[in-house]
C-alpha cells in the first residue's frame, strides 16, 4: 500500500492531504459521548425479591383505595345528603334504615314471615307469637327483592319507610314502620298484613 501512494505525483497526494484537513475541519473535533450513570432505580428493582415486588403493590393499592373511599364517602359519615334523594332526610338515622331494609328483606324473601319475625319489635313479639305472625302474613307473598328506599319519614323515635320491591308482577310500593331504638338498632314495628299483631 505504502508503494503505491508513493508512486502518484506530489501534487495528486497534496491535494488529498487537502481533503483530509478540510474535512476534519469541518466535522470539528470528535466529540466524546459521557457514559450514562447507573440506572440505581432499575438495579434496586433487580435486586429485590418477586414477593417483595407484589408486596409493594398490594400495599399501594390498598392504600389507594382506602383514599378513594374516604374521598367518595364523605370521610365515613352515615348521613345521607338532602342532595342524593329529595325523599331521604339528612339525618344520621337515615343511614340506618337504609342499611337495615336490604337485610330485612332478603330475610323475608328467604325464609318467608319467620324470617321478617325476627326483625320485629320486641313490641310486636310479646302480642304475637311467630306462628301467629306467619299466619298474619299468610297472603302476602315473600317472592320480592330489594329496589330501593324512596321516602322515609320520622316522627319522634319512629319512621315510616316506603318501598320499591321487584316481584313475579312487577314492581310494587309498601310501607313499613319502625322504630330506632336508643343504641341505633331498627326493628319493624308494621308491614303488610301484620294489624293482627300490632303493639298497643
């Protein structure tokens, strides 16, 4: 190769020399690439452990959840806005009663009027045995579920609830009436069918 550049002319191996300089004028100094630094955050991750891996993310999902449910239910507070059913008074024992009426019902839905007996006032027990409650309630059917709590109205330590319950014929519209005892706990005072067993 060395014999061969020496055999062009000087002028040829000028002009090439020429070339070079320009073109690494041009380009300007080479430029040096800085390594990048450790990714620790990657390394660590590598590093840890698969169950310690799902274990953080449990934890944060937990977490975020629990925010959530703090945001959306008003930080835990059992009263029900005005704003959220013109029918539901904003009073802590609205809250109750809305949480009672399911339960009643699947008990009822399930086990017939024994099972709506159990939830009665210990006012409509004393006047009337469990037998005499189921035959209270003989025409009424037990073939309902749940729709919702449409009005409920308090006088004093008692409310009247009107309810929405889905049936074989359709949707059909009850009361009931309760009474909130002084611990909170809601208990049936009347329902359909039960005059036979009212509490004086």
């Amino acid at each position: 190769m060395t014999k061969r550049i020496a055999e062009y002319p000087s002028s040829v191996k000028l002009e090439v020399d020429l070339q070079s300089s320009r073109k690494k004028a041009w380009q300007g100094p080479e430029s040096v690439v800085p390594e990048s630094p450790p990714d620790y955050y990657c390394f660590i991750v590598r590093r840890l452990p698969l169950p310690a891996i799902y274990a953080g993310a449990v934890i944060g999902g937990v977490a975020l959840g629990v925010v959530l449910f703090l945001v959306f239910s008003g930080g835990g507070s059992d009263s029900v806005s005005v704003d959220e059913d013109p029918g539901i008074p904003s009073d802590p024992r609205s809250a109750k009663i809305l949480a009672f009426v399911p339960g009643a019902i699947e008990r009822f839905s399930t086990n017939g009027a024994g099972g709506l007996y159990v939830v009665m006032s210990q006012k409509v027990q004393a006047v009337c045995s469990e037998e005499q409650f189921r035959e209270a309630l003989a025409d009424q059917s037990n073939a309902a579920n749940y729709k919702s709590v449409d009005r409920i109205v308090f006088s004093d330590d008692t409310a009247d609830i009107d309810l929405t319950l889905t049936t074989p014929a359709g949707d059909a519209g009850v009361t009931w009436k309760a009474e909130i005892l002084a611990n909170g706990v809601v208990r049936l005072l009347e329902v359909p069918g039960s005059d036979e067993c009212r509490a004086p």
